[in-house]
C-alpha cells in the first residue's frame, strides 16, 4: 500500500471507523499524507499511526472518504476484492431466492454501503446488469467491477451497462457519458419478470436504472387487497403498482405521471398484462390531477420521488408530504386504502408519519395504521450504517 496516499484522522475522531461506520467526514481530517486524488483509493489511519482501512476518497463534500475495507490488514482494491464482494452480493441474493426462478429475474445485486461497496449500485435485468457509480472512485473502479461482474455471472451475463453519467457530474470527468461496458444493446424491447408479472424496461433512457425495484414487495402487498377495487396509482413511471392492482382483478386503475414517457411504458406494460382494458392513463402533474378530477377510489399510491436530498431541504419536503397526503386522502372513499410513501433519506419513519398525520388531520379524515412499508431484503441496511434505510411507508384505512 506504499503508492496510496494517506489520510490521518484528528485524535478521537476513529471511534466511528472502530464501529465499522463507512463514512469519514472532512472535519474529522487532521491531515494528508501524499498527493490526494479525486476518486483514489486511500489508507485512513489514527493519530497514532494505526492502520484504520482503505477507500475512495472524496474531497468536493462533507464525505471525504467511503470505506471499502476496514482493519490494520486492509488493502488496496484489487481483482480479487472485486470478485468477492460481488460474489458476495450474488450469493446473499440466492439465498433470498431472486436468483434461478422463473417468475423473477429482475433485482438489485449492490445496494452501496449495505454490500460493503459505498457509491455502488448494481441492478440485473435478465442477462445485463446495470451499474451506477455514486462516487467518483466507483467511477473510475468500472472496468474492474465489470471484469468481476464477468467473473462471477459466467455465461448467464450478456451485458454490463453503464449509467453513472446521471449520477457524476461531467465536468469531474470530462464528458460523462452512458454506455455498454460489456455487450451491447440487444436491439429489441427489453423485457423483465417480477412476481410473475411482466414489464418493459428502459434502462438506457428510463429513471435510475430503469426500474423502481425496491417496490417489489410493497407491489405484492398492494394486489393483496385490490380486488374488486377501484385504484388510483400516482406517480407511476412504469406502472408496477398498476400491473400488481390489474392482475389481482382490481375493477379500474387510473396510472398518473408528469412524464409522457413513463405514461407510455405504463401503457405498453398494461398491454402486455392483458388488462388494459380496466386501465386509463393520464400524463399529468399529480397535484394538478387531484385537484382537477372529483373521481373517488378504493385504493390511492402515492409514491412520488425524493423532496429532499439535503437536510436543508427536509422542512419543505415535510409540508410537501402533508400537502401531497391531504389531497390524495381526499380521494378515498370511506373505507378506502392508501399506499404513501417517501424515498428522501434525510427523512426519518416518525417525521414522515408526523406529516401524514398533519394531512388526515386537515383533511378531517379517520384513519389508523395497516402497515408500515420498508424496501426489500436486495436492498439490505448495514447494521453499522442506518442512513442506508431510506424508504419508508405507511397503509392507512381512512374511514
């Protein structure tokens, strides 16, 4: 490790490393050793010269360094590293049974810091896996995550796509751009199973990496108890509660997005359940829509993307989730169901029931507690890492 550069910490600033805390904060940084290099792997010690761990180090943020490994007998990231983290993360998700069924092959294989690889997402489609870097080491660490990649899928991988140009800033590398690591575009519609269901996928051009799969299991909880019912699915992007309603024999779903793309995935996935019949639409802001259409339901989602991705942001986005919240109440029938959800991570389980408490309240609407939602086991929380839990979720039954 005589080529990294070296990052010691202030005294008393390692008690969070010693507990396996992937993170060093820019404060905690008594000084350099070496030239620092945006995205290089580093060797981070205490005060007294002990040997911490090794990770990419970060300097534009209040992250300075991702901790890939930790301990006095940490090493640099080499192939073999790759290989066994990635190994790893396949195996624990053959164990959850998402690997070798046929009703699924859509799921996420690196969830960051919950599979010891901070700035690292890695979803599969089928044969092609998807990654996006977080982090400009993950950044420059592709070609070897997709060697690994190569190494641990064998034939059953057919591509390795590249999306972090969404995700790292262009001017951190030049020109960032999307692109094929391994493979190539199949040239055809991309299709995928989940539960038994199919979708179209557009992983190229789509949101994040073309899917919303930490819903997969709020989407089999939902067909639980939408037949007969009529469902209103906002912000719906590729439809995946809609299909879940359709298939389980729901009597109506209305599918809501600002986005006339999504709207057409929604639509060609409604196609493909063979019940588009019972299934409408709308390209549309939600809010708008709510507030523009009179029409009640039996089960409303409301499941917009993140209102706040900085702490400074939160009190917004709290009033953004109560004001979103008392307009869907509005829309339920008595006795009906509703599926809310948040995705902002700087906002805690009790600060978004306090929100959706505040809307019932303006919205003079009984309601009591059904469920509280987290996202699936292939997206696992490192024990030493909580800010890894970022969706959160409540069913209410509004009377």
């Amino acid at each position: 490790m005589s080529q990294a550069a070296t990052i010691v910490l202030k005294n008393g600033k390692d008690h969070s490393l010693r507990r396996r805390h992937p993170w060093v904060f820019s404060g905690a940084i008594a000084r350099a050793k070496g030239e620092l290099a945006e995205g290089d792997a580093v060797r981070v010690e205490a005060i007294d010269g002990e040997l911490l761990g090794v990770g990419h180090y970060s300097g534009g943020g209040s992250i300075a360094v991702r901790m890939l490994d930790f301990g006095s007998e940490a090493t640099l990231p080499t192939p073999e590293f790759w290989e066994k983290r990635l190994r790893d993360a396949y195996q624990l998700r053959q164990r959850l049974g998402l690997i070798g069924t046929a009703d699924t092959d859509v799921y996420r294989l690196v969830h960051a810091e919950g599979d010891g690889l901070p700035g690292l997402i890695i979803d599969v489609y089928g044969d092609t896996a998807v990654v996006q870097a977080h982090s400009l080491g993950m950044y420059h660490a592709r070609p070897e995550i997709a060697a690994a990649l190569r190494v641990v899928f064998g034939e059953k991988l057919r591509a390795v796509y590249d999306k972090s140009a969404e995700t790292i800033p262009g001017n951190a590398v030049g020109e960032a751009k999307n692109g094929y690591l391994f493979g190539e575009s199949s040239g055809h519609e991309h299709l995928v199973r989940e539960n038994g269901h199919q979708f179209a996928i557009d992983w190229e051009t789509g949101q994040k990496t073309g899917f919303f799969i930490d819903q997969r299991d709020n989407r089999a909880l939902l067909a639980r108890y939408s037949p007969g019912r009529r469902v209103l699915n906002t912000f719906c992007y590729t439809g995946g509660f809609s299909i879940y309603a359709l298939h389980a024999g729901a009597e109506l779903v209305h599918s809501v997005d600002s986005s006339k793309k999504a709207i057409a995935l929604t639509e060609r996935n409604a196609e493909l359940s063979g019940d588009a019949d019972r299934h409408a639409a709308y390209a549309d802001d939600v809010l708008g829509f709510l507030k523009n259409h009179s029409a009640q339901y039996d089960l409303l989602v409301l499941d917009p993307p993140a209102f706040a991705k900085h702490m400074g942001a939160r009190h917004a986005a709290l009033m953004g989730y109560k004001r979103l919240n008392a307009a869907g109440i509005q829309h339920l029938a008595p006795g009906g169901l509703l599926f809310t959800f948040s995705c902002s991570q700087v906002v805690s389980p009790e600060l978004f029931e306090g929100a959706v408490l505040a809307a019932a309240i303006e919205a003079g609407r009984p309601a009591r507690i059904l469920h509280r939602l987290t996202q699936p086991a292939d997206h696992p929380v490192s024990l030493f890492h909580p800010e890894g839990a970022y969706l959160k979720g409540l069913v209410l039954a509004v009377e």
